[in-house]
C-alpha cells in the first residue's frame, strides 16, 4: 500500500509540472511576448509579466496558511488539492481563448492558474510527511520532483514538436498549436492526478468539537501558528533563509524565458533550451538526493545556492541563443535538487500533527517569496530601461539566503519537533 501511495503521489508532480513547464516557464511567456502583448508597449511586456507572476502570488500566499489551517483541523487537505488542481487545469485550458492584444485575459488566466497550481502544491507537500517514512523523506521528494521533470519534460517535448511543426499535426500555424499546447497542460495535468484522488487517503484524525466556521478555526489558527513557529527556532531560520533564496529560484523559472526573449533571442530558442533543462534535471535531481546522504542535505542544498549566484551573474551578460543554452543546463543541474532537499529539510522540523498547518507556513514561504522577485525584476527593469538589471537585482535573494541557511541547525530542528506533545496540539474551537 505504500508503494501504491507513494507513486500515486508521484505521479501527481508528473502531471502538474505541465502547468510548471509549459505554462510558467516556457510557452506562454513567448506567446505573451509575441502575441497577447501585441498593441501594448513591447518594452513594457516582460514587466506586465513580472506585475501579472506577483499578484498571483500574492493571492495565494494571503490563501496558503488559512487553507493550510483548515485542511489540518478538517482532514480535508485531499479535497483543497482537488479544488485547486481543478481550477489550474481549466484555466489552462482557458488560455486557448486568447489572441492578439488580450494580454489582460492572459495576465487573469495566469494568475487563476497559478492559484490552482500553487494552492494545490501547499496540500499535495502536506501529505510527503504522512506516505514517507522520516528516513525517506529525501529519497520521495527528489522522487516527486525527478518525476515531475519528466512528466513537464515530456508533455513540453511535445508542444515544441506541435509548435515548431505544427503542420504536421494539420494545425494552421504557431500561434495556433500554442493554443493546443495550453489545452493539453489541463488534459495532462488531470489524467495524472486520477491515482493520487483515488488511492492516497487521509490519516484518521481525533473529532474535535467546533463552535466556529472553518473560516473562523483557519484565522484563529494562523494567529496561533504564527506564536508557535517561534518555538522552533532552527525550523523559523531555516524558514527565512527559504523565503529568500526561493525567491530567485521562482524568478529566474518564471523569467527566464520572457527575459531571454527581450534581449532578442528567438522563441523557439528559448523554449528548445527549457526542454534541455527539464531532461538534464531528472538525473541530475537524483544525484542530489544521493549527495545529501553523503554530505548532509543542508551542505548539498548551500552548493546548489552558490551554483544559482554563479548563473545569475552569468545570465546579465548573455547575449546569444548558445549562452541561454549553457544557462540552461546550468539551471537543469541545480534546480531540481534546491527544491526537493528544501522540501524534505523542513519535513524532518515539523512537528507531529502540525502537517498541513506547518506546511501553510512553507507554502506561505515560497509565495511571498515569489511575490517580491517577479517585482523587483519588473519594477528595474522598468525603471532602468533594460531588463539585464532587472535579471543581476536577484543576486540580493541567493547570498541573503546562502547567509541565514549557514545558521540552520537541522539536527536540533529535528530535535525541538521530537520534544513536542501531540497532545497538545489538538485544541478545542
């Protein structure tokens, strides 16, 4: 049964990466650029896209920790995932409805769909706690996110072919298999996400008496989560060195692309190069999670980080499609494992029967986080005329958290989340 559920919940990272990949980070980035921007200032475009990734965010991050609260008192995180996941795939499907010059429905889709996608990434990482053992939690989640290269990886190797041969599909032109492309994000993203609704099942948890709505309990519980959190001083740093470093990663995912096509080189360039990177992150994520069980998770996690400030600094000098490749597979080794090792480290702090609430908290993490790099790039961009500024202020987000995460003592996390009463933390609303 285990088996079962661990690969129903893998396969679930296969299917949603599609949005990651297809959506985010390549396709529609290009097609906002080449077509849903078109009437609108074009030097302005990267920066709508930027404004269109931070409100998103926002959105979810205001969300996540409320969502997170009432999953956890209502064991209803599988039902959160299904409404979310839900409403990612038929904004996908959605996106195939825009045309020249709608750049205001594209921006609205992106962020429907990014809700879905990353409101139901803060339930689908609440279960990693409750289908690994502790001993396990690095192997599932490089497993999740190895699988979900593939399963973006795939599907994005598909809507290159569709795209750039788009005749032999009978489709009328480019612009057109993008459309298509969209629709099979959401096609995908469902198919794969059957195993994880049908076969992983929430932990039984003790009925609690409640004399409030779930609006009311998720509020109350945020306020207390908030006071709690500073009872686990290792999980609250490691938490703030998250908030900045993740920051850039989401950044340099969701602009890559958007910001290579600004500074003049072709779409299909740069969508080609987004498949190099999803492939070369398959193994490569593995080989992360083999390389924490060598030398500790935090130790492989900081040499990931300073590989990102290397990419970084390189990225504000690219002037070829050939650069944008090597980026590229730069970005691929590294990616993968700064993300599930992350993941799995905050796993191991968080205290019993605080899954999903404690997860919010991560989930919050990570959006706010994503807020302020999409921003600041837009907003210097903007400012300064160029977006290679815009691409260098990210910098400030990797050594603020290669700082902090040097100060992260996870053994004695693990330890402050041992040392906490289950029962306590039932509480009566």
């Amino acid at each position: 049964m285990k088996k079962k559920t661990t690969l129903s919940w893998v396969l679930y990272d296969f299917g949603n990466s599609a949005f990651a990949t297809t959506v985010m980070a390549a396709v529609l980035p290009v097609f906002y650029y080449d077509v849903a921007a078109v009437g609108a200032n074009q030097d302005l475009a990267a920066s709508f896209w930027g404004y269109s990734q931070s409100i998103a965010v926002l959105i979810v991050a205001i969300l996540a920790p409320i969502l997170g609260a009432i999953s956890d008192y209502s064991a209803a995180k599988k039902r959160f995932l299904q409404f979310f996941a839900y409403m990612g795939m038929i904004a996908s499907i959605l996106l195939a409805f825009v045309g020249e010059g709608d750049y205001i429905f594209a921006s609205i889709l992106l962020i429907i769909g990014t809700i879905g996608f990353s409101g139901g990434n803060v339930f689908y990482d609440a279960f990693l706690p409750e289908i690994a053992k502790e001993g396990d939690m690095d192997k599932v989640s490089a497993a999740g996110f190895a699988w979900g290269y593939i399963g973006g990886g795939v599907l994005l190797a598909i809507n290159i072919l569709m795209i750039l041969k788009f005749d032999w599909f009978g489709i009328a032109n480019a612009t057109a298999a993008s459309q298509l492309a969209f629709v099979t994000v959401g096609i995908w993203w469902f198919l794969f996400s059957l195993p994880l609704f049908r076969n992983i099942h929430e932990e039984k948890k003790q009925v609690v008496k409640r004399d409030k709505s779930y609006v009311a309990i998720g509020f109350s519980r945020v306020v207390t989560t908030f006071k709690d959190i500073k009872q686990y001083k290792q999980l609250l740093i490691f938490l703030l060195a998250f908030w900045m470093y993740n920051d850039g990663i989401s950044t340099i995912i969701k602009m890559a692309t958007i910001y290579g096509r600004d500074i003049g080189i072709d779409g299909n360039s740069l969508i080609v190069a987004l498949l190099i990177t999803q492939f070369i992150g398959i193994p490569c994520t593995f080989f992360f999670g083999w390389l924490a069980s060598k030398i500790t998770a935090k130790k492989a996690l900081l040499i990931s980080l300073y590989a990102y400030t290397g990419i970084v600094l390189l990225g504000y000098f690219m002037t070829s499609a050939l650069h944008f490749y090597l980026l590229a597979i730069c970005v691929g080794v590294v990616q993968g494992g700064a993300q599930s090792l992350s993941r799995s480290i905050y796993g191991r702090m968080v205290p019993e029967h605080k899954h999903a609430e404690f997860f919010g908290f991560y989930g919050i993490s990570s959006k706010f986080a994503a807020i302020f790099g999409p921003f600041l790039f837009g907003l210097v961009g903007q400012l300064l005329g160029s977006s290679r500024y815009g691409i260098i202020s990210l910098l400030v987000f990797f050594i603020g958290g290669i700082l902090l995460l040097r100060f992260v003592n996870i053994e004695k996390g693990i330890a402050d989340a041992a040392r906490q009463n289950p029962a306590s933390e039932a509480g009566v609303y």
